[in-house]
C-alpha cells in the first residue's frame, strides 16, 4: 500500500532523514520507534505533504505521492494525526471532526463515520459542543483520532499518541488503535515512544536512529534483538 524508498530530508544544513526505506503492506500495522530526534515525525510529514524530500520516492498503492498536494494525499485516504494532538482548541469537539471529514464524500458515509468514532470514544458525543481546548490530554488524543478515522482513511498514520498521557489513558488509547486495525481492517503506521507496547501491537516494527533505518522486521526479531532489549524496553 505505501512505499518510502531512499528517502531524504534536509532541514537547511541539518540532514533528518538519510535514505529511509519502508513499506506498509494493506491491512498491516506497521510500527516505526526511535529516540528524540531521530526524525519519526519528519517521516511521516513527507508523507503526508507538509515538507518536501530532498531524494527519493513515496508511493501510496502505486500512485507517486511527491508530485501531489498535500490535500490530494488526504483525498486518496492518508489520515495523519500528528504529534501533540493539534486540535482546534477554539473549535468545539463536533466541528474538529467536521474538519477532518472534509476529504469525504457524502453525508451518508459521514454520519456513520461519526457514529463509529462515537462507539469508540464515547466522551467524544458526549463533549460534542465543548471547545477542544477544555478537553482533557487523553480527550484531546481521542479526537485527534476520532478526526484522522473522520475522512474514512485507507491509512492511519500516529505520531506517539501516548506522548504525555498517564500509562492508563496510553493502554486505553492503544486498545483503541488495536481495535480499529482489527474491526475495521485499517492500515495503521504508528511512531511510539513507548517501545514496547508499540511493538506488542505491531505485526513489522522499523527501528529509526539519527535519520537511518538500523533495524527491521516483524515483532518477535525486534523483542529479541539485543541493543532494542537494551535501549528502548530496558532489558539486559
Ligand atoms: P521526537 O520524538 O522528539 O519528536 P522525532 O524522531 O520525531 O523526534 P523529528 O521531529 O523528525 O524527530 O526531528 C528530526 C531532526 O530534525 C531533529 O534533529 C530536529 O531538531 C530536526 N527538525 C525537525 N523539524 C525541524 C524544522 N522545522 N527545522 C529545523 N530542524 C528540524
């Protein structure tokens, strides 16, 4: 479904990403971890349009994404929802999900959309009329991802959804993630922070350090190598 190949990217002077390759296939979830700075989220903002390459390509089910807007990406099924939540505070919590509708087509398909990000995240019908910015941290991550699932994506792109929240809002958050892979069959690409959740939930987990790939594979390489046991789940 998406193919990043040998990207790079160049802030000024500074290189972020250096020659990063990656695939998602249809229906997985695909789980990307790495330090601060490592460039996770320069990753996944090439991928959705707000900064451009300096090398490589991007392909989302064969279409190439770099010579399109970043609206177009949108249109074609690629939700991020970015880190930090980035919601519209001054907005009420219906009108953040209106917004991230507006790739849709179709009231029908929205109202059902609404009703099943309602039966995920509950609070989010019940604070329909509140200001985004009232919300709680753990409410704000539901509606950054009620508003990402609100244009039917193909693809579901989270950048560290559990960054700041207490470790039982972060299970509830990747429950969620875990249930929206399984029931309705979402492709997700996830950055974390925390490592190993992140790659319990994984079926292929890419390891990102200083703007390279070092190491890739599915979950049980990944728990079994010894510098990710080390360094990111605190294992000997
Ligand atoms: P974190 O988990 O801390 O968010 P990350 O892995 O997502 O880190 P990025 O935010 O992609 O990493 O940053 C990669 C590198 O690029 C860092 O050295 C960062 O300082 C730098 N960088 C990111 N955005 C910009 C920018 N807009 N201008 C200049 N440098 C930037």
């Amino acid at each position: 479904m998406l193919e990043v190949t040998d990207l790079a990217v160049s802030y000024g002077g500074l290189r972020a990403l250096a020659g990063v390759s990656l695939v998602v296939g249809a229906g997985q979830f695909v789980t990307v971890v790495g330090p601060n700075g490592a460039g996770k989220s320069t990753l996944f903002k090439t991928i959705s349009g707000i900064v451009p390459p300096t090398a490589g390509s991007v392909r989302f089910e064969g279409e190439d994404l770099l010579a399109m807007p970043a609206s177009r990406r949108a249109h074609l099924g690629i939700a991020h929802v970015p880190e930090g939540r980035q919601v519209f505070k001054a907005m009420t919590v219906r009108e953040n999900l209106e917004m991230g509708a507006y790739p849709m087509a179709g009231r029908h398909a929205w109202v059902r959309m609404l009703d099943r990000i309602h039966t995920l995240f509950p609070i989010l019908a019940e604070r329909a009329g509140q200001f985004a910015g009232t919300l709680s941290g753990g409410e704000q991550q539901m509606l950054a991802i009620g508003r990402g699932l609100a244009c039917a994506p193909k693809l579901l792109m989270l950048d560290e959804p559990s960054m700041g929240l207490a470790p039982a809002i972060a299970d509830l958050i990747f429950d969620r993630i875990s249930q929206i892979h399984r029931e309705d069959g979402l492709t997700i690409l996830l950055v974390e922070q925390r490592v190993a959740e992140a790659l319990e939930l994984c079926d292929r987990g890419y390891v990102l350090e200083t703007g390279r790939i070092v190491l890739e594979g599915p979950y049980e390489i990944l728990a079994g190598d010894d510098r990710v046991r080390r360094s990111y789940l605190g294992l000997d």
